[in-house]
C-alpha cells in the first residue's frame, strides 16, 4: 500500500514539473517554475500528510478497542 502511495506521488509531482517545463518552453517565457526543490518538497509533504493519516486512524482504532466503549 505505501510502496502505490510513493510511487502514485512521485509520478504526480513528476508530471507537474515536467508540465511545468513544457509550458516553459512552449511559451518561450523562462519564469523558472520548475525547480527540484518543488519535487522534494511536494514529495515529502505527502509523505507526512500520509504519516498523518496512518497514526489517526490507528489511534482511532486503538480507541475502539478500549474496554467499556
């Protein structure tokens, strides 16, 4: 699951930045929107975002399991 989840991300921020590039180029205006520290920060914030998730639903499910709920 989390091996879909990194690799689902580093092909959506990929395709971002290259899209980001290609406009570049096609519009002939260089405005440096394409940049590696987008790509490894876009990456990581939804590695924690997932982090995140994964420890709220476990602590949901941790207090589901408590006696006397």
């Amino acid at each position: 699951m989390f091996s879909k989840f990194l690799t689902g991300t580093i092909l959506l921020v990929l395709f971002i930045e290259l899209s980001q590039l290609a406009l570049d180029y096609i519009t002939g205006v260089p405005n440096a929107v394409t940049d590696i520290d987008d790509f490894i920060m876009n990456v990581l914030g939804a590695l924690i975002g997932w982090i995140i998730i994964k420890v709220y639903f476990l602590s949901l499910g941790q207090k589901k399991r408590l006696p006397g709920n």
